[in-house]
C-alpha cells in the first residue's frame, strides 16, 4: 500500500480523505500547523506532520516528505481570512507543497482548487474572492510548471450532504452542489489510478459512478 501526505490535514475534506485510505490500507500523515489536532487526526486513522506552510521552506517540508507516494493540497485560508493570506495559503503553499514534492523525489500531486478560477477577474466586484480566484489560478498554473504526475481537481459548491458515490467529472469549469464526502472519495480514487496525471476537472454531483466519470477523463 501507499503512503500519502495531505497538507490541510485538518479540513474536512481532509478528514474525511483519511478515513477512507486508511481504511483501504494505505499510510496517511496530516499536515497540520496546530499539534491540538493530533487527536483528530488519529482519530480518522492519520498521523501527522506538524509544519506551518506559511512559515516553514522547501528543504524542510521536502525532508517531512521522505517515503511519501504523493501528496494532497487540500489546505485553504478560510472564509473568514482576508486577501493576505489567500496568496500565502492557497497560492504559494500549494505551490511551495509542489517544489517539496520534487525536492522529495514525489511524483503524484493532487491539487484542491476551486470552481470560478476561469472567471474574468474583472466580472469578480468583491476584492477578497477576486484575489481568492486570482491566488487559485496562480496556484493550478504554478503545479502545472512542475515536473510532477499532477491533477487537479474544482469541486463545486460544498455540502455536508451525506456522499450518494454519484458524480459529475468533467473538463469544463462549471457550477453546481457536491457533498465532501464525494469530493473525499473522488479524490482516493485519483490517488489510485496512473492515468490521470495532466487532468483537471470539475467534480459535481451527478449520476455516474465515480470509476466511470474517471474513466472518460483518462488520457
């Protein structure tokens, strides 16, 4: 089995990322800032790797990666945060996550980004989720710079509906509802698969099961 590395470790998403590659086998390490959520972590079968992605270098996240099969940025700054750190989180620790990886010698990338991120930024009126965008953006084309077995995933509209493993996988940057549990699951799927490096999709609920809708994105 394989071992991987989700920086956010903490999200929900996250959380529920571990649960389920634990529970098919693999090794999974949280990347977390706050060592008060050890127990979370543990609690959804992750251990965890305490490091600031804001404050922390390349050398050091690259030598947490050691032994690592792939990593997962599912970290975000947050509603509440302002523009400041949707650059420092959602732009440049995805993209310091990416030269780790490459320092660490780890080929599979998953990268969280978000729906919107082709909007014209000049159709955005509210300067936070503007930047937001712009941070998103920034990051899907820094990962795509690397030299990395990269995917990279937009879910839509997040609910905590309860995942129905019915989903809507497509090329387009398009909007619509999504239960994280699903977004959780498609993204254990990717993990599991060789053929989607190079792929960036919108994940939604739908009606295909998640191996088929990943099917007809395969290169």
């Amino acid at each position: 089995m394989a071992t991987f590395a989700i920086a956010g470790g903490h999200g929900k998403i996250a959380l529920l990322l571990s649960r389920t590659l634990t529970s098919a086998g693999h090794d999974v390490r949280g990347i977390i800032r706050n060592p008060e959520q050890r127990s979370d972590l543990l609690a959804h079968g992750a251990t965890d790797i305490v490091l600031d992605l804001e404050r922390t270098d390349v050398d050091t996240l690259a030598r947490a990666l050691e032994g690592v099969d792939g990593v997962v940025f599912a970290a975000g700054a947050g509603p509440g945060s302002g523009a400041e750190r949707k650059l420092t989180v959602d732009r440049d620790a995805a993209v310091l996550l990416g030269d780790a990886a490459v320092a660490a010698g780890v080929r599979r990338y998953v990268l969280i980004s978000s729906i919107g991120v082709t909007t014209p930024l000049d159709e955005v009126d509210d300067e936070v989720f503007r930047v937001y965008l712009e941070a998103k953006r920034a990051a899907e084309e820094g990962v795509r710079a690397l030299d990395l077995d990269w995917t990279i995933i937009r879910p839509g509209s997040l609910t905590d509906d309860a995942g129905s493993g019915s989903v809507a996988l497509v090329p387009e940057d398009t909007r619509g509802p999504i239960p994280r549990g699903d977004v959780a699951n498609v993204i254990a799927a990717v993990l599991e698969r060789d053929d989607l490096a190079g792929v960036t999709f919108t994940a939604l609920s739908g009606d295909s099961t998640i191996d088929e809708a990943l099917d007809a994105l395969a290169r």
